[in-house]
C-alpha cells in the first residue's frame, strides 16, 4: 500500500505498510541532490537525530532511517488524527 501523504521542496511522504508485521508508517523520502544544492545537510541531519531522540506527543517518532544512492528515506510512526477527513499520517514539515 502506497499512498502520497504529502509534498514538499525536497521530497514526498507516502503512506506504506510494513511487510513483516503489516503496521502502517508514514515514509519519507528526500532527495540528496537538493539537501546538498540547497546547503540543508547540517539540517537535514539535525532533523533525523531530534526525530530519533525526542520523545514528546507533540512530535512523531522516527522508527527507521535508510538511504538509496540518490535519496534518504525517514520512516515515522504513522499517528492518525480525528479532525482530518481522510485516514491520513500526521507528520512533521516537509
């Protein structure tokens, strides 16, 4: 399942499920080439060790970090909120 939650400068974030255990996770993907011509490395970086390290109902937990050759993936907990219309993921920014 993949849908688009969301897109941004950088990149999108989609909707997935996780094979082995089948919960649902929000996914996003930013693409290196524009953190590196935009200068957001050091941004970029911060953003993956707070997400990583905070733990506060006000901010979505990250569960995993990989990267492609191309693109960095942040996979979030995927939190579901009863104003929204559709059964969408709350995230942080793009």
């Amino acid at each position: 399942m993949t849908t688009v939650i969301g897109k941004g400068s950088f990149g999108k974030v989609m909707q997935v499920r996780k094979r082995d255990t089948q919960r649902i996770y929000a996914l996003k993907t930013i693409r290196k080439a524009h953190i590196v011509d935009r200068g957001e490395i050091t941004h970029t970086l911060a953003e993956r060790l707070v997400l990583s390290r905070v733990t506060s109902p006000f901010i979505v937990p990250l569960k995993f970090s990989f990267q492609s050759e191309q693109k960095l993936y942040l996979v979030l907990a995927c939190v579901s909120h009863p104003y929204l219309v559709a059964p969408h993921c709350l995230i942080g920014s793009l």
